[in-house]
C-alpha cells in the first residue's frame, strides 16, 4: 500500500519561511503534488515533482528527493492568507491517481 | 468557465436511504474522482474513473457506486446510506493522470 507523513500542524508569522515535509511509502513511484486547502474550500493545486531537485513557482517551491522518498514544500514571504491546510499526495501506479496525506494545517500569526 | 460543480452542496439523509451526487466538468477531462475528505484522515480515494464508460474502485469503495455515462459526468451513489459516510465529499477531474487535479466545491453529507 502506500502511506504519506507529514507534520499535522505548523505556525509561523508574516514575512518568515516555513518548510512542510513529506516523507511517503509506496510503489510504483510517478511523482509528488502538493495541494492547499483553506477552510472549508476545495483544494488547489500548487505544484507537482517528478523528478529530483527544486521546483519554483513565485513564494512557493517544493523539493523531490526520489531516493529518499522525501519532498518538502518551502512558503517564503508568509502572508495571512496562507493559513491553511497543505497536503503532499504521491500519483502512483496502483491507483493512476492521488493518494493524500493526512494534511498539515498551516498558522501564520502577524 | 464552471470547472468541477458539484450538486447538491449540502444534503441531510437518514440512515438506510439512498441518493446520488452529481459531478459536471466542462473541461472535456479524460479522468475524474471521487474522494471524502474526513476530520484528521485527509482525502481518501472512493472510486475513479480514466475515461467514459470506464470506472475502477480506489481506497474506500465500500458502500457506494459510481457511473461514467458520459465524459463530463461522474455519479457517486449510496446505495444505503449509514452514520459512518457522514463526510466532505469531493470530486475532481484531470487531463490525465500526471496533471493537476481541478476540485469541485464539495457536497457536505450528513446521514443521521
């Protein structure tokens, strides 16, 4: 089966950078998205490795290492705004699809 | 441009009775999905779908049905509604598989 860690709460305040990890277990390894949802809303893309090394996107950028089975999304420049909940799901074969992680809730504090 | 809608957007069932959620994209997506989304457990897979006609089971499959008459429409049933799909229940719908998943606004289910 497959089975995602990460960190079930993280606070920060405006301005700082926060790292969010993802370590994950499965087979047939496609790639890693991350995914933010703020309360009561939908979730949102934010962005998808399928390779090794750093992807940037604006304040945000997230990390794969395919041979640790680890990525992390970093969020510089926090704002208010960002509070919310985040989520790492890994696309693998079994499925075709995203398996989630259980979500990590972001709280950023002025 | 809708996106994923979802219907109806709340819905309160007793135990034992049955109902369908609708999802509509207008996105002409290949793939769509239904998660539920639980206190504390994150989104978990019910059922998918890589095209229409076609539909496969995901992590959580128990207790519903799902059907892919056509390509912009994914129905999620609940045979016999029970307490325990009491749930946040998402859709969503992608271009293919490795792609960014587009999430419709959710159906909040109560089964009392």
């Amino acid at each position: 089966g497959q089975s995602l860690e990460q960190p079930s709460e993280v606070t920060a305040v405006e301005g700082a950078i926060v790292q969010i990890n993802c370590t994950y277990q499965t087979s047939g390894f496609y790639g890693l998205s991350w995914y933010q949802q703020h309360d009561g809303g939908a979730p949102t893309f934010l962005s998808y490795n399928a390779l090794d090394g750093l992807e940037e996107t604006g304040r945000f950028s997230s990390f794969l290492s395919r041979s640790d089975s680890y990525g992390y999304l970093l969020l510089q420049e926090l704002q208010m705004k960002d509070s919310a909940s985040y989520f790492c799901a890994v696309l693998h074969s079994g499925y075709s699809t995203l398996t989630f992680g259980k979500g990590t809730m972001l709280l950023v504090s002025p | 441009n809708a996106g994923v809608t979802q219907t109806p957007k709340f819905r309160v069932l007793k135990t034992g009775q049955s109902m369908t959620l609708l999802c509509a994209q207008d996105m002409n997506h290949e793939y769509m999905y239904w998660y539920r989304q639980d206190p504390g457990m994150g989104l978990r897979l019910i059922h998918y779908s890589v095209g229409e006609g076609t539909t496969a089971k995901g992590e959580v499959p128990d207790g519903y049905n799902v059907s892919r008459l056509k390509k912009q429409n994914f129905l999620l049933g609940l045979e016999s509604a029970a307490p325990s799909q009491t749930s946040v229940y998402f859709c969503a719908s992608s271009p293919d598989m490795n792609t960014e998943a587009f999430f419709g606004q959710g159906t909040r289910l109560t089964v009392v």
